[in-house]
C-alpha cells in the first residue's frame, strides 16, 4: 500500500506522529509524507517532528501563510503535483485545516480514495473557516474515520454510507498515552509555576482574534483572573500578530504571563499540572480530560460536545471580560465529582484501527 499523507499545521503533526508509527511498523506500506508549510515557525513545526520522532517530510511545499483563497489553492496546486508524480493508492488526511482541505480536494479529483481521520465532528457553524473544511473534506472521503459516537451520528445525519464510517476513537488520546509518559522535570520550575495552581491558557480562533473588541475582552478577562491566580499562555503567532496590531501587549497584567508556543512534551506537563484550563483550542480541551483538569472553553459551540455533558468542559461565549472571569472562577471553585467514562475517546489505539482498515480496503 502507498500512501501519502498531507500534513501542515501543528495538531496534525501530533496526530500523524501516532499514525505515521504504525502505518511504518506495517510490512508492505510505504507512506509518503507531505508537509504544505502552512505552518512553519521552529516552535509550531520542527519541535514536533523533533520530539514525536516523524520522520522528515518527503516533500516539504514551503506554501507559507495567506488567505484562505490564496494558500489552500496554492496548496492544491502542488499538492498535485506530488499526487500525480508518486500515484499513491490513497490519501491520508487530518481534522479540518486548510492543509486538509487543500489534500482532500487534490485528491478526489485525481480519483485518488480519501481516508480523513477525525471525521464528522461539528460545530453546525458555518462561519468557522473549519466547519467548511470538515464538511467538504469529509464528503469526498472514501473512509471516514471518527473519534466519538457523536461524530458517527453527524455522519449518518448527512447521509455517508455506513460502510464508510469508523468509529475508531481519537488520535490525540493515542498521543497522550504514549508521548504523556515522556514529562519534563522543569517545565513548571522554569515558568515558575507551582503544581495545580495555576490557570493554562490558549487562544487562537480567527472569531476570538480577528475582531478587536472580542480579542480585547477575551485578553481583558484574562488578564482580570490573572490578578487572582498566576495564568499562563503560550501565544499562538496569530494571536501575537493581533495584539501587536490592536495594541494590546503593554495593556495585559504584568500577571498574565504570555510566552512563545511551546513543544508538545512542555505543553503536556504545563496541562497535567494545571487547576483549570480555559482555550478555543479543540486539541487543548480534550487534553485536559485525558488529563483530568477541568476545562472552559472560550466559543460558542464545541465539536466535543460529550465533555461539555459530563460537566469537565464548560461552554463560556467570551462576550466579554466579567463573562470570562466569572466562568473560569466558578470553574475553578466547582468541587462537583464528575463522570469519566472509560473509552469516551476510544482505548488508545485508534492509529492501529486506522493502520489495519486501511490496510485491508
Ligand atoms: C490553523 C487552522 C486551525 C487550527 C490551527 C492550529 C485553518 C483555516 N486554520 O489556524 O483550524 O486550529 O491552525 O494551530 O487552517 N503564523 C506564523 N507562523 C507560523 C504559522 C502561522 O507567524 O508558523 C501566523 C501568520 O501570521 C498567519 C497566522 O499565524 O497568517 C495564521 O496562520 P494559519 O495557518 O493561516 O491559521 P491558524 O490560525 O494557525
Ligand atoms: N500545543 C502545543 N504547544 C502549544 C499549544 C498547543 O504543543 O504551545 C498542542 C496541544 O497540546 C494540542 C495541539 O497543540 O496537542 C492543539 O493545537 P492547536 O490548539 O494549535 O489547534 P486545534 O487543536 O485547535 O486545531
């Protein structure tokens, strides 16, 4: 089997790392790694390859950032080319980027089958640059491979064929298990942290950066709960590049304690450790629940809606700062035992599942 796999921003270099390991142990496949460069800074990038041990990328298509137009149809462009010059037997995509776009639509039109991993998650918001990606990535995908049971019933709700979809569980608990064990003794001694008392941070979305008033009142109740209890946030280069241009990097409390992107191993300890985790990242919240530490989820809507019913995972639409203090402290002060179901997110071994179905079609 040959397979090639598109990659380029930094979730998918996680969720390959699980993937790519299995699908190399497999006598008979060869795969073929494609990085478009959507991301490309050392600390969103090469730290991943470094740490999760991936193997250097067989084309590397330097695309770079853009508009959306720009980059995804600069992306299909050459991602074509290596379509057509190495005529793999499918293709292997990643969640909803622009990179899993651009793999998705390069392939369907050269009739090579798409297998999409993390299939039919929804936020039913079409704003999102994502939900677009998802729903056109997932529609011409020939496998379908989704992470939770609420995934498999949006599938069925659009009406993909059964014999499509897998119910296979999440990559990125894959990644917990077996990269989670790697800690780092000095992740919170160098930020001067103390275990479980701090709040973690990340923000990203384009709705919490693009507009000034939404990043000014997100920044702003962080800031507020900052002077509370010490917050920490690694800064997504988006989210830097809009608080240089609305200004806002001197007006943060000196509390809020903004620091470059981190690896995944730094990232992993920074979450175990922390009291509460409040991001717009999907990654982030089901992190925290592999790693038990409740969550606030700064959006309107989340695709992991089964977090948000078991009470780890609370919605809170940053409208504004009081909003986003009051949410993260109750969340803080909120004592409730939870559920945790076993296998919510699958047993660990949703790259294998992946590995032997596509081995077998
Ligand atoms: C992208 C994905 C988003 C995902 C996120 C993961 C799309 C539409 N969005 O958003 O779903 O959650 O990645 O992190 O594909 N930049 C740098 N250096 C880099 C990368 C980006 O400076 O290495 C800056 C550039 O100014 C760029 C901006 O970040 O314009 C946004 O990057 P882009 O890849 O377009 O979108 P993300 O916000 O990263
Ligand atoms: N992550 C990381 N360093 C950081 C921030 C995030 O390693 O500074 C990891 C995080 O642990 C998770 C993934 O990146 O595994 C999530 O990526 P991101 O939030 O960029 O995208 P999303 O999941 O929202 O698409």
């Amino acid at each position: 089997m040959k397979i090639v796999t598109v990659i380029g921003a930094r979730p998918q270099f996680i969720k390959a790392a699980v993937v790519s390991r299995w699908l190399r142990e497999t006598p008979g496949c060869e795969e073929i790694l494609v990085h478009t460069g959507q991301h490309y800074d050392e600390n969103m990038s090469d730290v991943f390859f470094q740490e999760l041990e991936i193997p250097k990328p067989t084309y590397h298509l330097g695309i770079g950032s853009g508009g959306h137009g720009a980059q995804t149809g600069r992306m299909l462009e050459a991602i074509e080319k290596v379509l057509l010059e190495c005529k793999p037997d499918k293709l292997l995509i990643y969640g909803d980027t622009n990179s899993t776009l651009a793999g998705a639509l390069a392939a369907a039109k050269l009739h090579v089958p798409v297998a999409h991993v993390e299939a039919g998650l929804r936020s039913f918001n079409r704003k999102m640059p994502e939900e677009i990606n998802r729903v056109v990535a997932d529609h011409v995908s020939m496998w379908l491979f989704a992470p939770t049971a609420a995934a498999v019933h949006n599938l069925r709700n659009e009406g993909v064929a059964e014999n499509q979809i897998f119910l296979v569980g999440d990559v990125m608990y894959d990644a917990a298990i077996y990269f989670g064990t790697r800690t780092r003794a000095d992740t919170l001694s160098k930020l001067g942290l103390q275990s479980k008392n701090y709040v973690l941070a990340t923000i990203h979305r384009a709705e919490n950066t693009d507009a000034g008033p939404r990043l000014r009142g997100v920044f702003a109740g962080l800031s507020a709960i900052a002077d509370e209890l010490p917050v920490v946030l690694p800064l997504h280069p988006r989210t830097r590049a809009a608080l240089n241009r609305e200004k806002l990097l001197d007006k943060c409390s000196p509390n809020l304690r903004l620091v470059d992107p981190l690896g995944y191993l730094d990232m992993v300890m920074l979450e175990k450790h922390a009291s509460v985790i409040a991001t717009d990242s999907g990654g982030v919240q089901k992190e925290a629940f592999f790693h038990r530490v409740p969550c606030v989820t700064l959006r309107d809507e989340t695709e992991w809606v089964e977090l948000v019913e078991l009470g780890w995972n609370r919605l809170v639409p940053p409208t504004d700062a009081d909003t986003i203090e009051a949410g993260v402290l109750a969340s803080l002060r909120d004592t409730k035992t939870r559920l945790a179901p076993a296998e919510l997110y699958g047993g660990g071994q949703a790259g294998e599942a992946i590995t032997r179905l596509l081995q077998a079609a």
